[in-house]
C-alpha cells in the first residue's frame, strides 16, 4: 500500500502542470507495476511467515520432547525412591517368587507394578504414537524394561495383567522377550 501511495506521489510530482516539461503519464503502467511490487512484497512477507512458523514448530516440537523425556524421568526416578526409601520392596520385586509373598503384600507390589507399567506405556505410547522420544531414547527404555521383566515376580505380574496396558506396551514388551530368547 505505501508503495502503490508512493509511486503515484512521484508520478503526480513529476506530471505537476506548474513545470514546463511535463510528461504525460500512463496511469495504467503505473497501477501495473504498483500492482507488481505489492504482489512481490506480498509473496516475500508470506515467505518469512512460513519460514518463522516452520522454526516455531521445529522449537515447539523440541520443547516438547525435552519436557515429556524429563517427566518420564521424574517419574521414574519417583519409582526408583520408593524403592530406595523400603529396601524390602526392592527384595520382593527382584529376588522372590510371587508364591512366597502373603497376599497382603504381593496386592501391594502389584499396585506399585502398575505404576511402573503405566510408565512403561507412557514411554511405548510418546514413542509410537506420537513420535515425540527418538528411538535411541526408546531402546534404553526398553533395555530397562528387559532387566525388569527377568524378575519373576514383575514377569508374572505382567502375564496376570500385561492385557489391560496399551497394546503398544505389548509390542515393546514381545520385542524385549523375543530379544532375550531369539526368534
């Protein structure tokens, strides 16, 4: 708009009739090349609007992997301290066999099982489905869901109740087994 304004102020100054060699101006042309840099000063601010949006997104997006990676930690670590905090909760996930366990106690681990296999599906699913934790971040994850699963407490746990998590957990948790037996 400041364009168009602009070139037809200088064509008015220049046509002014108080000057001898007043030219005759084709206001056509003029509005024609007005209608020209309009259009390139359009399609350039497009440009840099699509190419700032763009950047927003890519920093969004990595904003948002940061912060889903560092919540999947914190609640891990918040599981990790529970353990430290009772040992004999460490004892009786890592070292026992669910049968030498009283009721009471294994209802409890099985609560805080559930807890660690909501995480689990919290990792699968920011994984899978949303692609937000990169696959070299997903395979430590499941690494650790590998260690976990050889207690037989937590295996016997996740085949008592492994079908009421997301499916994508289940496909992590066939990988991990498949990997450790073969094919």
């Amino acid at each position: 708009m400041l364009v168009t304004l602009f070139v037809i102020r200088t064509a008015q100054h220049l046509a002014a009739p108080d000057r001898p060699e007043s030219i005759l101006i084709d206001w056509s042309a003029v509005g024609a090349i007005a209608t020209i840099v309009a259009g390139f000063a359009t399609i350039v601010g497009v440009a840099v609007a699509v190419i700032t949006l763009v950047n927003q997104s890519r920093a969004l997006q990595r904003t948002l992997a940061s912060q889903t990676y560092h919540g999947l930690v914190a609640h891990f670590n918040e599981f990790q301290r529970m353990l430290v905090d009772d040992p004999a909760l460490r004892r009786d996930l890592f070292e026992r066999q669910p049968k030498e366990l009283r009721a009471a106690r294994r209802h409890q681990l099985n609560w805080l099982l559930g807890i660690l296999f909501n995480w689990y599906e919290d990792a699968a699913v920011q994984t899978e489905t949303w692609k937000i934790i990169p696959d070299h971040l997903a395979q430590h994850w499941k690494r650790m869901l590998a260690k976990e699963l050889s207690s037989p407490f937590i295996a016997d746990y996740w085949n008592h109740y492994g079908n009421r998590f997301h499916p994508q957990l289940s496909q992590w948790v066939d990988e991990v087994r498949n990997a450790q037996t073969g094919p």
